[in-house]
C-alpha cells in the first residue's frame, strides 16, 4: 500500500479557498486516491476519489498532476463547519473491498 | 449513498466484562467489512476485516481472542470485546463497501465509543 504524507495542520478563514496537498510517491499503476473527512466522535465520512486529472463534485475539487505522486484536496469558501481532519487515502480501484491505511490526515481549523 | 449504522454510539461496562458492537449496512450488501479502532488525537487503525461466512482477517498486533469478529450474514457484522478492561477503552469504527454513483469506496459508521471502568 502506497504511504501518504499530508501536513499535520493547516489554519485558514471563513471564505476562503483552502488546498490540502498529499504526497503519495509510490503510488501504483491500479491505484486511486481517495479522500475522507473526520469530525470528532464520528466517523469518516467520503470526499472525493479520483485517478488523474481533475475531479469535481458538489463539495470539492481534487487536482492529480500527470505523475500522481500528489495530489490536492481544494475546498472552496470553507465555513467553520469545515473544520475537520481530512485523511488522503490510495488503495487499489476496489478500494471498498482492500483494507485503508490511515495517515496521520491534516487537522484543518476554519476561523471566524 | 450508502448507510453503515453501528450500535450502540456508547458503552460503558466493568473491567472483566464483554461488549458486543453491532455493524449493519442498512441499504447494500456487504460481503466484507472493516473494523477500526481510534485513540483521542490519533488516526484510525485498521484492526481486522469481516468477511462474511468465513474468519475475520486480523491485522499484526490486534489479539484474535480478544476481540471477536462475526460476518454471519450480508448486512451484519458484530465485533466483541471480551473481558475488556480500561485499556481498551476507545473509539471503534466500522466500515463496508459500497458504490455511490459508480465510485466504489468504504462507507464507515457513525463510531462507538467505549468505556471500560
């Protein structure tokens, strides 16, 4: 299982655009990249996932360069609300079925 | 998507005593789940993975006797923490796969957080 590297913690205010950037230098040819976000005493909750390229859906947007050995995480206009841990996965494509190995994921903190 | 639903959300029980955590999939089936485990400041830890109609598959380190897996059927799998005592006092999170408009991925439940006196 490819390792991931986020940074530990990141600050950011209401309305802004916040880019989360994870390192994943061995990632294989079959893998996909996922990301989750965690609130305290909850459990993870699904993001985005993607491959390569640039995917977008409802709530973020995720960058993959043409290498894939990162990839970036963007929130656009957080609200406090998003304060949360957000963990950058990569597991093969049947990444429900292959068990997830959780980094230390970024602590994200939203200021009024 | 899909719904994982775990109960209880919390417990708290006597040292010496056993737990039995519910893990269901309300509106899929899940031939495999995961069970995670996770300390106040830290990452989720894998601990085994549920499959359904045969043993649970437990990750190096986590005691097999100690902490029971059963996958009796598609929707329901039970983790149980048998004589628990304080220091497994923690956060336990199930998962299950499933596909949201095509994506397969782990939805994970809501968590159950244990007690141990």
């Amino acid at each position: 299982l490819a390792k991931t590297t986020q940074p530990i913690s990141m600050d950011s205010y209401e309305g802004q655009e916040v880019n989360i950037t994870c390192s994943h230098n061995n990632i294989a040819t079959n893998d996909y990249i996922t990301w989750y976000q965690q609130f305290p005493s909850q459990g993870p909750r699904f993001i985005i996932q993607g491959y390569k390229t640039k995917v977008t859906n409802e709530v973020a947007s995720l960058f993959i360069p043409a290498d894939r050995k990162s990839s970036t995480l963007s929130l656009p206009r957080v609200s406090l609300s998003d304060t949360a841990v957000y963990y950058c996965l990569v597991a093969p494509f049947s990444g429900g079925y292959n068990k997830l190995i959780f980094g230390a994921g970024t602590r994200l903190a939203v200021h009024p | 998507g899909a719904v994982v639903s775990q109960h209880p959300s919390w417990v708290i029980c006597k040292s010496g005593t056993s737990v039995k955590i519910e893990c269901r999939s309300l509106d899929f089936q899940a031939t495999t789940m995961f069970w995670y485990r996770q300390f106040p400041k830290q990452s989720l830890m894998l601990m085994a993975t549920s499959n359904e109609g045969s043993k649970a598959t437990y990750e190096q380190g986590v005691e097999k006797d100690k902490f029971l897996i059963n996958h009796a059927s598609l929707t329901l799998s039970t983790l149980t923490v048998t004589s628990a005592h304080p220091e497994d006092s923690s956060f336990y999170i199930c998962s299950a796969r499933g596909l949201a408009g095509g994506v397969d991925i782990q939805y994970f439940g809501a968590g159950t957080r244990l007690s141990v006196l």
